[in-house]
C-alpha cells in the first residue's frame, strides 16, 4: 500500500461549506495545545468537553442540534488526591454555608485557603449545624470539623464565637478565614476578631507573600498591609479549587464547649417582600420570556414560590415587566441560587448574565435551545400546564406541613 496520503476534494468542500449538514462532522477537533507561556490549553467549545470537575461544558457548535445528532455522554473524571497524613499546620476556614451548601463565595474562600496551606498544611473546614453540602472533597477541605447543637441554630454569634475560640484553642491555625459577606461571615469575623483581640484584615481581594491588599475608601482603594491571623475575604478573592480532589477527613473537639446563657433571643426571620429584593441579591429569581403567554399566571407562580421575578430583554421590551426586572449583560447580572427560567431560549447575553447561577432550571418547549444546554434541570412542555401544575404542588405541600404541625 502506498503511503501517499491522498486529498479528498469532496470533504474538504464540506469542510469549507458551513451550510452542509456534515460540516461539523469535518472539522478538525483540537482538544489541547500549547499557549505562548508554555501552558497547555484545553478547547471548552469541543463537543463533549470535559471540565475539570466532570461537569460537561455547553456545546455551541450546532453539532449536537436535530434529531439525528446524539449527545456525547459524560465521563466521570477521577481527579488526583491530595492528601495531608500529619499537616504541619491548619489553615482554618469558616465558611458561611448559606442554605446548608457552600457559596460561590465560600469556594473562593477555600481557593484562597487552599494557596495559604500549600502542600504541607491542611485546610479545615468549620461548619455549625447539620448541612447538605457533598462536594466538600473538590472545593478543597482537607479535614471537616463540625459543631452540632441547637444553640447553634439561627442567629448566634456568641455561640458560634464560643465554638470558635475552642477549635483556635485546640488547633492553633495559622490563619483563619472568613468570608466578609452580610450572610453572617462579616460579623462573625469580626466578633471572632474582638474575642481574640486581635486586629483583622478586611475585605481582602488579594494575597502576595506576606502581604495582604484589601478595599478601602468606599471600594475605591487598595489597602496592603502585613498578612495578619484573621482574614476576612471578599468575593473573588482567589481561584476555587477544580483540578484536586481532598480527602475530607472528619475531626471532633477533644474537649465540650462551655455553656453559657445567651444575651441574643433569636426572633426568627422577617417576612420579607420578594418584589422589593434587588436582583442582584435574590437568592431565587422566577425569570420569563418570549415562550410566556399567561403573565397573570406567571406571577401568581412566582407570588407561590416566594420568588424574586425577572424577565428576559424581549419580555422587557415587550412591556410585560419592568426594566429594572431584565437579566442579562444589558440588565442585571445576577447571582441566585436557584435560577427558573420559563420561556427563555437563551440569548448570549443572557447566559452571560446567569452565569454566576449556581442551579438553573428551564421550562421550554424547544429541547434544543441553548437555556436547556445551560439548565441544571429542564423540563420540556407547555409553561402554562406547568405553571399550574407548579402551583398545585406547592399548595399541596403547604397544606401537608400545617396538618403535621397541627
């Protein structure tokens, strides 16, 4: 056989010609290639593309659209194991855990603790009360302390405060690390830093060596100052922790906490309007688009849920919902935990104002548009059958709560 290699006119016209059904199926696939710096980038647009944290990435190529394209099935990726048999110190992290799982802001708190302890110390993660949280080993926790008990339960700082001059006691960290957030972190942080005397770093966006620069001036300053014991971070921070995995081994307190008599009653929350929240602090946005109909329905849903309404560009354009409510580049980027998107297609620009979402759900009724390539959980049918559907599960499960409590 020979060892010529011979051209193929008529591929390389559908290689040429965007049009053609097959022109994907030519195209060269470039996985990984060497950057100017020496380091090897990955292709995150390649079909099927798998991230570090074995999260599929979204497929925009137009490859996996029709009936007749399948879509490339994830592959569970087994990241490396750090382990840390006798760390020869702790950096100790205090996580807010807003909802029972870590935040976006959390896991830029680990990234940070992470860079901190390098490969001899460990990172130990504080959490008060029960949790949901399962992803503790790939957001970079080492060891896993966590204080149980019902005086920890709503707003307690002088509990937690208590808990947390026991763990300092027994562990000795290097450093601590708080989030400087107004979920509970920033005031903790700081009575924590009141308990020990000690002088805190606040609002800290960055580290080098040992010094730290941190906000200042309203947010526009930069403050450097000596790395100090007790950090309190900002957002954004540092880079989450995606290419190791941690083994997560629990640790308990060697001796009880002392028990003291609270000067704080916890009331309980305020009921709080949803219309009222700026969308760039909704926790739980109810967001609709061109694919609405009924938007006399879509707001009693949303009214049922306790959800913070938003809209798409077109819906705002359109004059169903003000413009302070649009999402997106051109509105406001937000920053929800859970995102509901119904009738949203999935303009660039509003993916890119979702981005920061950490669990998006799409109500659609077109199984191949780039919300439901986005969505966490999709749900393929007509809005208004859902939405009623919707509100007849909530309702159901109010009336069962009240009857248990009854």
């Amino acid at each position: 056989m020979s060892d010529i290699i011979r051209r193929d006119p008529r591929a390389e016209w559908i290689a040429r010609n965007r049009l053609h059904p097959l022109h994907a199926a030519m195209q060269p696939v470039q996985h990984s290639w060497m950057g100017p710096n020496g380091v090897i980038r990955k292709n995150v647009h390649g079909v099927g593309f798998i991230g570090p944290n074995g999260i599929k990435r979204i497929d925009r190529s137009g490859a996996q659209q029709g009936g007749a394209a399948k879509r490339t099935a994830a592959v569970e990726v087994q990241l490396p194991l750090h382990q840390v048999p006798v760390p020869a110190f702790y950096i100790n992290v205090v996580p807010d855990m807003v909802g029972g799982r870590l935040s976006s802001h959390d896991r830029d708190l680990l990234g940070l603790a992470r860079q901190l302890a390098g490969s001899d110390g460990a990172v130990l993660a504080v959490v008060f009360g029960e949790h949901k949280e399962s992803a503790f080993a790939t957001a970079g926790v080492d060891r896993l302390l966590v204080l149980e008990g019902h005086e920890f339960e709503g707003y307690a700082p002088e509990q937690r405060v208590q808990g947390l001059r026991a763990v300092d006691n027994q562990f000795s960290p290097r450093h601590w690390l708080l989030p400087d957030s107004r979920s509970g972190g920033g005031e903790l942080g700081r009575r924590f830093a009141a308990s020990l005397k000690e002088r805190p770093a606040t609002r800290v966006w960055q580290i080098k060596g040992d010094e730290c620069i941190g906000r200042a001036g309203a947010g526009q300053e930069d403050l450097a100052r000596p790395l100090p014991r007790l950090i309190l971070a900002a957002a954004e921070c540092a880079d989450p922790v995606s290419e190791t995995r941690h083994e997560v081994l629990p640790v308990e307190l060697s001796t009880g906490l002392a028990r003291s008599l609270p000067r704080i009653e916890d009331l309980g929350a305020v009921a709080v309007d949803p219309a009222a929240i700026p969308m760039a602090e909704a926790e739980f946005i109810f967001s609709g688009g061109n694919g609405v109909k009924d938007w006399a329905l879509f707001h009693q849903t949303a009214a049922a849920l306790g959800a913070t309404e938003g809209a798409s560009r077109v819906a705002v354009d359109d004059g169903f919902m003000a413009r302070d409510r649009q999402v997106g580049a051109s509105g406001t980027w937000v920053t929800a935990r859970v995102y509901v998107a119904v009738g949203i297609s999935g303009a660039i620009q509003h993916l890119q104002g979702i981005g920061a979402c950490d669990k998006v759900v799409a109500i659609n009724l077109d199984p191949g548009c780039d919300m439901i390539k986005r969505a966490d959980l999709s749900v393929i049918g007509e809005s208004a059958s859902i939405l009623n559907a919707l509100i007849a599960a909530v309702e159901t499960y109010r009336n069962g709560a009240k009857r248990d409590a009854a």
